[in-house]
C-alpha cells in the first residue's frame, strides 16, 4: 500500500503507480524494460525468481545474458530485437539460461515500446518458465511415438482407424499382411472394401458402424476377402473413438485372421463328436449284442422244441401248418438276432480270402430275384482286383442288404452299380483305419438320396426310413458292424436327389493267403457214429433241457450241469465222457476257463464251445470246436458227427468197458 508520509493516510495511486504494483505482484512470469540497445532496465520478482538474478544484479546488463552460448552466437538476441522493432512483436520458444547455469525452456514475448508522441524509448519483455509442459509434451509426443511403432511393427493384427463415416485414415503392417493392401491402396477407401458383395448388399459394414457407435464395441467372427479375392475368416473388433465433448471422431478396428484357429477348433469338434458318436454306438452294440445274446439262448428252446416236436408229432393237417410258421418265424428271429451280433461285432466270422468278383457273379441270381424287373445290376471290378480277408457268408449278406438299401430309394426302377477298386492307405488316414493295402466294393444308386440329418444316423441300429413295418433298421448296422470286425469300415456318400453310394472297406488279403485252397463250405459226410457220452454245460435251464433232449434224440448219452463247477465235479465221478459241450458266458467259471481245466485233467476228451458271441479268443488250441447259437438239429448233428470221427470210432466203447467193474 502506498500511505502518505506526513499523514500517514492512503495516497493517491497513480495508473503508472498501478501497472508497477501490478507487475511486481506477478511471480509466474518474468516481466522486465529493455532500453532500445537491449540493456535491463527493470526487473520484476517473477525475473528474478524465474532468473535467479537480483535487481542490482541485472539492472544494466544486456538481456543476451539469458540466452545459451548457441543462440548467441547464432545472434539471435540481436534477430529479437530487429524483429519486434520491424514487426512491432517477436515470440518464440527456446532453450533460456539461468543464473547458475541451469537451463529452462521458456516462451518469450517482445513488443516495442512507445511515448504518447511516437518516441521509441525500448522494450517490454515478458518470458514464461514452459520446461514442465514441454516435458509433458516430450513425453506424450514419445509415448505416441512408441505407441504408432508398437501399432505399425504388429503383424498379426491388422489394426487401423476410421473415420466417422468408415474411412480408412491409417494402415499398420499387420494389416497389410492380413488384407494384402499397401497403405497408399486403401487410404481413404471405405472399411466396407473388405467385406464381400453378398456382405455389403446385407449392410453388414453399417450394422458394425452403428453399434460401435450406439454401444461403444463391435465384435463378430465372419468371412473377410484380401486384395486377391481370397477368403480368410476374421475375428473383428470395432471400438468409437469420441473426444473430451462426447462427439464421434471415428472408430479404431481390430482385425486377426484366426482362419487356423477356426479350422483346428472344427477339427476337434469333429474329433469330440466322432468319439462321441462311438461311445454311443458301442454302448447301443453292447446292449444290442447282449439282448441278442439272450435272444439266441430262448431261439435255441424254441427251434429244439419245435424240431423235436416235428419229429414225434404225428402228421396233422391243422397242426402240421402251425409247427412250420413258428417254426419259420423263429428262423426269422435267428435272423434278426444275426444282424443285431453283426452290428455289435460279436458274430463268430471264418476270415479267408474272398475274390469279391467271383462273389457278386455267384449272388447273381439271387439279387436278381431280389431286386425285381424294374432294376438292373452293373459289375464292374478290374481284371486284377485284390482279394479281400473276409467272411463270405457275412460279405454275401451285407451286399444283399446294400442292394435292397439301393433298390428302394429307387421306387420307379433304375441302374444299381456294384464295383471294387483297391486302395492304399497311409497313417492317420481320413478314415481312421490301419495303415495298408484295401479293396473297396462300392453300391451305388441313382435314387432319392440322404440329407445330412439322415446320413449321421443312417448306420443307427433300429433306424430307418422305410416306414413302420417295412424295415427292421438293422440292415446297414450289420454292414457296418461286420466290416468294421474285419478290420474295415462302411462308408456312405449321399445327398438329396442325388443318390447314394456305400463303400465297404475291407482289408486286402496276403499274398499267400490269396492263392490258397478253396474256402471249406462247412459240410462234413454223414457218418453214422455209435453213441457219444456228453456232458452237456449251461447256466441256462431253458436251453439245458431242450438241448438234452435234442441230443438224446440223436442218440447220444447225456449228462447235465449248470455251472463250471458242478461240470468239474461230474468229470471227476465220470471216467467214460468222450465230449463237453459247454456255453461260454456263464458266472462263477467261464466255458473257456472250464475247457481248459477239462484239458489239463482229461486231454482225451472233445469240447465243443457254443455261443452266440464271437468273443472266443484267437489264439485258444484248434481242438475247441465251436458251435454258434443258435443252432439246427442238423448242425448239431454233424458237428457230434466231426468230434466222433476225431475221437477215432470205438474208443469210447474200448474206454467203457475197460472201466466197466462187472
């Protein structure tokens, strides 16, 4: 306050008493006079705070004393000077010295001054200390720096902006590596460029633009196109960019090519599904193989019963009619429950050589009377056509069945085409079987075809397209199951309206094993036999008792057991047996393991294995025949016949009466 001496009263402040206050009260800036030669005149404390000189100190002193030794021998104080007297003001930005040498980036204003009348008495200098924001500036501008070459050195991202309206206003590397533009091809082209006609016509890229825009983010997974017009699938990010006031200055996109990504993750999708799909299909085959297992044991009763029943009934026109349609009818369960093992991969299969031409040439009459007149059959195998390892009875049934598959998708008539090729496959095959050499016999018709839902479920045991009552569903699930016991598979090729070819895949016979003798059909001479002592083995008393009496019936002599254990106790009281006849899935003791303690006790004696499974190992002695269930009176007949004949007729009489105590 400026007080007057005498009175001390507040003086009368003056407009020059009131800029010096002003100026003297400001310490963020340095304010200072220049006479016209550029000398200090005045100094105020934001100088000397931003400076580091006191008044005395600078008053006098040319203002180049605050300049670094660059810019005064560049003459830049002198350039100041010149510039604000020529242009009336000079402003810049620059290095500035302090007292003690240290240095500050400062802004400095120079303006001329001037009398009321025109006089240029000098300079009004104004400096600002900016070292702190130029250091936030340094750093932003760096940080951006590194940010756009963190941006522009990524290369598996394609990361670019847009402006409001979708144009590209920047490019990285990764982008020209993913889209296969340069940066000067696609500046300033719209986003909507890589997307594809169908795409832009939907309005897609706009959707994208708008939510982005509405909700801040836009992400979807689709199909994108390169410069080259190639496809790539494309996982997309879409972020708006809005400034401090809340307005749209454009978009920032994200773009990865995850096109491998997507096909692996597929591939497992598969993967998981086709192991999916065989969990269920082996659970159905281990219920179906277990309901035919059981199956067969009640068709053994039945056909026994009615064929004894034929045998000691007298002739009876009303009775004789019954007899023979049960007797039909269990033949056609048989049947049904060989198709159901088929699938299950639980049928008994005699493995040979099998010349797959020769096969379908001796099926031709029957698939003829098969099919009908209103379809015709094509052949066509090459001269050298490998042979295939294979069941020739169960390979004859799956082509049957593949034929009348083919027949009625056809309902109007038409061409069916049977054919083989060989094939080689190598390891990790498509097809998922063994490495090696294969021949393929193929049916292919011309009819109504499968859609996708269809053809997965087509080799489903009980499924069909057929209508109720015109197909048991189990056709292709024998197909399939005996192929794939053989080491093979079923392939099925279809679409709507354009038919559908099935592909039997089986494993090509050796060498040697192709050139061997003619495959045996089974049948044995009717040799009369004297009677066998048998000890005949089921837990099931059902087909114990029919069986009994079948073999009775024959002229055999028969003891029974329920059980491995009780079969053991009647070996040790019987020293005359000459046969065991035993089922093999049985509790406590198994038929296999009870034929091998018959083996190790009694190697004289015969033992025939019967079942409805295939589940015998390989690899058990020869001497173990086998009989499939369930079976006719005159298969039983001539496989007792067979093991007489292999006991050399008379031993068990000799036997007999060498045990004989009378």
């Amino acid at each position: 306050m400026i007080v007057d001496p005498l009175t001390y009263a507040p003086a009368p402040i003056g407009s020059e008493d009131r800029y010096r206050l002003l100026v003297e009260a400001i310490s963020d800036y340095a304010i200072y006079m220049l006479d016209p030669e550029g000398r200090v005149v005045s100094w105020n404390p934001g100088a000397e705070r931003l400076k580091g000189y006191k008044t005395d100190e600078v008053l006098g002193e040319h203002f180049s004393l605050f300049f670094t030794p660059e810019d005064q021998t560049d003459g830049l104080p002198e350039r100041a000077l010149a510039t604000a007297l020529r242009e009336g003001r000079f402003e810049s930005e620059g290095w500035r010295v302090r007292k003690d040498g240290a240095r500050f980036w400062a802004l400095a204003v120079l303006d001329p001054i001037y009398t009321q009348t025109g006089s240029f008495i000098g300079y009004a200098k104004i400096t600002r200390d900016l070292t702190e924001r130029r250091n936030a500036e340094l750093a932003l501008a760096r940080s951006e720096q590194q940010f756009r070459l963190l941006v522009q050195g990524v290369s598996d991202y394609a990361i670019y902006m847009l402006d409001p309206h979708g144009i590209v206003t920047n490019w990285n590397s990764g982008a020209q590596r993913i889209k296969g533009y340069r940066p000067d091809e696609i500046i300033g082209r719209h986003f909507s460029t890589f997307y594809s006609e169908e795409d832009r016509e939907a309005g897609l890229p706009g959707v994208g633009l708008r939510t982005a825009r509405l909700e801040g983010r836009f992400e979807k997974e689709g199909w994108r196109h390169r410069k080259d017009g190639s496809r790539f699938y494309a996982h997309v990010v879409i972020d708006a960019i809005f400034d401090d006031d809340g307005a749209l200055i454009g978009f920032a996109k994200i773009t990865r090519d995850i096109t491998e990504k997507r096909a692996a993750q597929l591939a497992l999708e598969q993967a998981r599904d086709a192991f999916f799909q065989s969990q269920k299909m082996e659970a159905i085959g281990q219920l179906t193989g277990g309901v035919a297992h059981d199956f067969n044991n009640l068709l053994m009763v039945i056909l026994g019963s009615l064929d004894l029943l034929k045998r000691r009934l007298p002739p009876d026109r009303r009775t004789t009619p019954l007899l023979e349609n049960a007797f039909e009818a269990a033949q056609r369960g048989a049947s049904l429950t060989q198709r159901m093992l088929s699938f299950a991969r639980k049928q008994e299969l005699r493995l040979t050589p099998v010349d797959l031409k020769t096969l379908v040439q001796g099926m031709a009459q029957l698939i003829n009377r098969t099919l009908g007149v209103h379809c015709r059959i094509e052949t066509r195998f090459p001269l050298n056509l490998r042979s295939a390892l294979a069941d020739a009875h169960q390979l004859e049934l799956a082509v049957l069945n593949l034929v009348v598959n083919a027949r009625d998708a056809m309902p109007n008539g038409g061409d069916i085409e049977i054919s083989g090729r060989d094939a080689d496959l190598g390891p990790g095959n498509e097809l998922a079987l063994a490495e090696g050499p294969y021949v393929r016999l193929s049916v292919k018709d011309h009819g109504v075809g499968m859609d996708e839902a269809t053809l997965a479920r087509a080799s489903e045991p009980f499924f069909t397209t057929k209508g109720v009552g015109k197909g048991t569903g189990l056709g292709l699930p024998m197909v399939h199951g005996t192929a794939e016991q053989v080491g093979g598979k079923l392939v099925l090729h279809s679409a709507v309206g354009n038919g559908t070819t099935a592909e039997i895949w089986l494993p090509a016979a050796p060498e040697l094993s192709a050139k061997a003798a003619p495959q045996e059909d089974g049948q044995h001479e009717d040799v009369r036999t004297e009677p066998l002592s048998i000890l005949l083995v089921d837990d099931d008393l059902l087909v114990l008792t029919s069986t009994a009496e079948l073999i009775k019936d024959l002229g055999h002599e028969v003891r029974v057991a329920v059980s491995g254990a009780e079969a053991l106790r009647v070996l040790d009281e019987e020293t005359w047996l000459d046969l065991v006849i035993t089922d093999v899935l049985m509790p406590g003791m198994t038929g296999i393991e009870l034929a091998k303690a018959v083996r190790s006790q009694r190697p004289e004696i015969a033992i025939l294995l019967a079942s409805g499974f295939a589940e015998i190992p390989n690899d058990m002695p020869k001497q173990f025949k086998r009989l499939a269930k369930p079976y006719r009176r005159n298969e039983l007949e001539r496989m007792l016949s067979a093991v007489a004949n292999g006991l050399k007729f008379g031993d068990s009489e000799t036997r007999r009466r060498s045990n004989d105590p009378s």
